[in-house]
C-alpha cells in the first residue's frame, strides 16, 4: 500500500550473485519489512522470528555488508564481464580487485565508504535507492560490525579470487 515495490528477485535465472542483490534488496526494505509485520496483530512464530531477527544489530549488518559487496564488487564485476572486454583484457581488472581486497581484508573503512574497485567508465556503479540506504550515516557500533564482517568477506573474496582466476594474476 506503500506504493514501493519490492527489490527482490526470484533465484531462477540469477543464481550467481543473488544472495548480494537481494541482501542489498532486503536491507534497503527492513522499515518496510517491519512496518508490514507490526500491521498483524495475531502473528504466527515464523513472523515473530522474522521480526526479532530486524532488531539483531549483527544480522543487519550482516545484510549491509552483503550489500555493499554487491554495490561495490560483484554487479560492476558482472557488468564488466558482459561488456565488450576480451578474457585477456579481465587480467588487469582481477589484479585491481585483488589490489583491493588485499587492503579491504586488513581494513574496510574505504569500502565502507563505497571505494569503487573498477573503473567508472568500465563497470559504474549503480548508485540508487538501495545504495544510498546501504551507505547513510548509521551509529558508530553498526559501522565497527559492518566493517568487521566486510573484512572477513574480503580475505575470503581473495582466497577465491586467487584460486580462482590464477592463470589471470601476475605470477
């Protein structure tokens, strides 16, 4: 009744990145979330769980951080892997995220602040709704949390990366 409509996708044709795109989707939709569920006065355990999960500080965060990777990371990745480049031109740009993740995984305060790995002109990043809601100012503890879990997604990105892309990488 909002006139909102949802930002979730279904997981049928975009199984790669989804769990970023609708962590960013989720996130962006929480005061919503939690204004439906506090419309249903008899509530089954299911919304009751769902509604306790909204005032979990770490949950949230957790949500936040999936969707930063997701503003930050992987959409521009996508985009830049749908574009024109040619694989032995991607070599360049796994380096550059790879840069990245290396500094992120020790500290996020910059991805935090939305850094862009990729060039703009290559692979912008879509700064919406759902991006301005994930990087608005927000308390002092939710940052440390979301920050923290950031670093723990970048050092685990870099694993991937380097295991993935070896060939790519310079060595």
């Amino acid at each position: 009744g909002k006139g909102e409509e949802s930002n979730l996708t279904s997981f049928r044709g975009n199984r790669i990145n989804i769990i970023f795109y609708n962590a960013t989707a989720a996130y962006y939709h929480i005061e919503h979330i939690a204004e439906f569920l506090g419309k249903w006065s008899d509530t089954n355990r299911l919304f009751k769980s769902v509604d306790a999960d909204l005032s979990c500080e770490v949950y949230l965060a957790g949500a936040r951080a999936l969707g930063i990777i997701d503003k930050i990371i992987t959409a521009p990745l996508w985009r830049l892997l749908e574009s024109s480049i040619s694989i032995s031109e991607m070599g360049a740009h796994y380096q550059k995220l790879q840069v990245s993740l290396q500094k992120w995984q020790q500290d996020a305060s910059s991805l935090l602040e939305g850094e862009a790995v990729f060039y703009e002109q290559l692979a912008p990043v879509n700064t919406d709704q759902r991006y301005r809601a994930l990087f608005e100012e927000h308390t002092e503890s939710f940052n440390i949390i979301t920050k923290l879990i950031l670093e723990i997604l970048s050092s685990h990105f870099l694993i991937l990366l380097e295991r993935q892309v070896a060939d790519q990488l310079p060595g």
